[in-house]
C-alpha cells in the first residue's frame, strides 16, 4: 500500500493504467481542512539587504502568536549561510574535495561540507589575501533565519528542527514538546516537512520557496510541489482553521498557481506534458552513467572514450559525456552521460554496450557507476 498526499507522477500515471489500484481521500481527518494559500511576490516586497522575512509573513507570525498558536518557519536549506566569501579579494570558501561551496554552521563555528562531509573551523582571515573581518556571510540557512527570528520575535518560544541540530532521542523529545504546545515558533528544514501531526500549528511560512525549482533536475518541479504541498499540510491539522503563506520570486509560475489553487491535477497535467514531450519518465526510460577518477584528464579521456557506445537507432538518445553538476565530489572528478529511450530494451542495449567497453578498455583508477530512471542527476 502506497500512501501520499502528493505521490510521485510515476505512481499517478501506473494507478491511471490499472497497475495500481487507486483510492482517493477528499477531506481530512475529523473537523480539519486544508489551509488557506497565499503567495507573497517577493519583487513588491520592500526587503531591507540583510533580512529574509518579508513584512506580511512577520505580521502573520506576530498575530498567530498572539492568538496562542503555533507558527512554522520552512526553508529546506542546513546551516547559517550556504556561501562565505572576502569582501576585500572576493575569494569563496570552498571544500577541498568536492566542487562546492563550505556551509557556514555558525552554532558549532564550523564550515562543512554538505557532500562529503568536511569541516573546518571558520577563519578569523581571508585564506587568500589574509585580509582580517572581511569573510561574509551570504544568503539564509535556517541558523540564520532562527537568528533573525529571535529578534523579531523576542518573546517567542523557538525550536529549531535541523538534521544537524536535532537528532535520535533529542529529536524525539522535541517533537513531542512543540505537539505539547512548549514552543510556539517552529523553524525547520525538510525534516519538518512531512509525517508530523501538531494540532496548535495554524501558520506555515516557506522562505525561499523557489529554491530548487530552476536546476537542471527533471525532478525540480515534482520535489518543489511536494516539498511546499507537505510544508503547508503542516498548518490547520486541529480544530482551528489554517493559513499558509508562501514567498516567491515566482509566482506566476505554472507550479505556483497550481499550488495556490490546491490543484494538484492541474500541475500534474503540467508537468505530465512537461516529461512527455520530453521523453522523461513515465514517458520514456532514461538511465545516468558517471565516470569518475581522480585523475581530471585521464578520467575525461576514459569518458570520450565510451561516446562511441551511441546506438544506432533513432530512438535513443545519448547526451554526453559532459561534467556532472558536481564536477568534483570525494576528491574524484565526474563525466556524465544521459541515455532516453522510449523502451527500456533499448536503453538496456546501450548501458550493455559502455559496461563491455569499460571492462575491454581496463582503464586504471577509474569507475563507472549506471542508474536507470535516476531519482537526482546530481
């Protein structure tokens, strides 16, 4: 038994052919309803530089607060700042094994890592020009908007729920306090997005709600409604009557309006023409193939050297090799190929072909790593 308030379009396009059976609930539980839905255009905000919240959502909060409920703060985002760079040579903080950014985690003054697990202490210098106080922090993470929270709102009880704050029994116990009505302010990452029932919670505020909707994912679009859907379903779970209130620097976006409406049929018809014209799955198979080494140069040429595993039927598609969006992860470099196919015999033909030239080849301290209808291309 499958069991979701936003299921997968996999899941929604096999129950639409009979492979699953489909049953559909229309209300909720006892006297709950869904939460009314706004969403705030984030241009017409005026939004002082250093500040994330914007006026209404804090008046909201303010009033919720006053009444004796609870409030949510959502954004799906670890840490105090995704980004610290030199205001004097303009140097970024980087991890030295994998091509992103170094998260500043200023509760444990540390810098981490989010793919590989990393951490430094946070410098008192720029590492580069040596430049002393001149490392900034840039944009939010959920330590920073706790921060910012705090000042706004002195008198509020705030519980911070964070994979790096929060875990095992301490997770548990704070869970069960907010349920008990010991914290009235809530701010969390995706940790408090699903499976959680707080029946004094009447307001869900997502800051940042547009954050994973342009990449290059094919599954962008799905993870942001669900991700928003279930951060909104947090709000009006008891007897009293919810709100949700959504800022975006997008809200004429198709997943937006679909998601103001609660219509959830209409984004799925969306993003079902979205794949199919596509040739994305549930439309069509597709499978990723990494080539990873530590050797930069050596690895590409491996890469280069599996282009010629391109099939000759017209409806395979191979895309490649190209660096995947983490060019660099565990001190390896990655190439990416992308295979579509509209069946998955043909896809199958393909991948058989690069895993034989991978073993013919023999290439040294190189991988290859194949996964069909992957969930990230990360």
């Amino acid at each position: 038994v499958l069991s979701s308030a936003t299921p997968s379009l996999e899941s929604l396009w096999n129950a639409g052919r009979g492979r699953y059976a489909h049953v559909l609930l229309e209300a909720r539980y006892g006297k709950a309803v869904l939460p009314d839905l706004t969403l705030l255009d984030m241009r017409k905000q005026k939004m002082p530089g250093a500040e994330w919240l914007a006026p209404d959502l804090v008046q909201a909060v303010e009033q919720t607060l006053e009444a004796g409920d609870q409030a949510l703060l959502f954004l799906n985002r670890r840490g105090y700042a995704p980004l610290t760079l030199c205001r004097t040579c303009g140097f970024r903080l980087a991890c030295p094994h994998c091509a992103s950014w170094l998260v500043e985690h200023r509760f444990r003054n540390k810098l981490a890592c989010h793919h590989c697990g990393h951490e430094e202490p946070v410098p008192s210098a720029c590492p580069e020009c040596g430049s002393e106080e001149a490392l900034v922090a840039c944009g939010p993470g959920v330590e920073r908007l706790a921060e910012e929270a705090a000042s706004r709102f002195p008198e509020a009880r705030i519980a911070i729920l964070s994979s790096d704050l929060s875990r095992g029994a301490m997770l548990g116990e704070t869970l069960r306090d907010i349920a008990k009505g010991e914290y009235n302010l809530i701010i969390g990452t995706q940790l408090v997005a699903k499976g959680h029932h707080f029946p004094g919670l009447t307001l869900a505020g997502v800051v940042d709600a547009d954050l994973a909707l342009e990449t290059t994912d094919p599954r962008a679009g799905e993870r942001t409604w669900q991700m928003l859907a279930q951060v909104s379903g947090r709000a009006g779970r008891g007897e009293r009557r919810g709100r949700a209130i959504v800022q975006t620097y997008m809200p004429d976006h198709p997943l937006m309006q679909a998601l103001a409406a609660q219509d959830r049929d209409r984004f799925v018809e969306h993003e079902s023409e979205i794949r199919e014209r596509a040739m994305l799955p549930p439309f069509g198979r597709m499978a990723g193939i990494i080539i990873s080494g530590e050797d930069r140069d050596q690895t590409l040429r491996f890469a280069n050297s599996l282009a010629v595993m391109r099939p000759q039927a017209s409806d395979v598609q191979v895309l490649g090799p190209a660096a995947a969006p983490v060019h660099k992860l565990k001190a390896e470099y990655r190439y990416q190929f992308l295979l579509k196919a509209s069946k998955r015999s043909l896809l199958s033909e393909a991948i058989r072909r690069a895993q034989d030239l991978s073993e013919k080849e023999n290439w040294p301290a190189t991988a290859l790593t194949i996964d069909v209808d992957p969930m990230s291309l990360l």
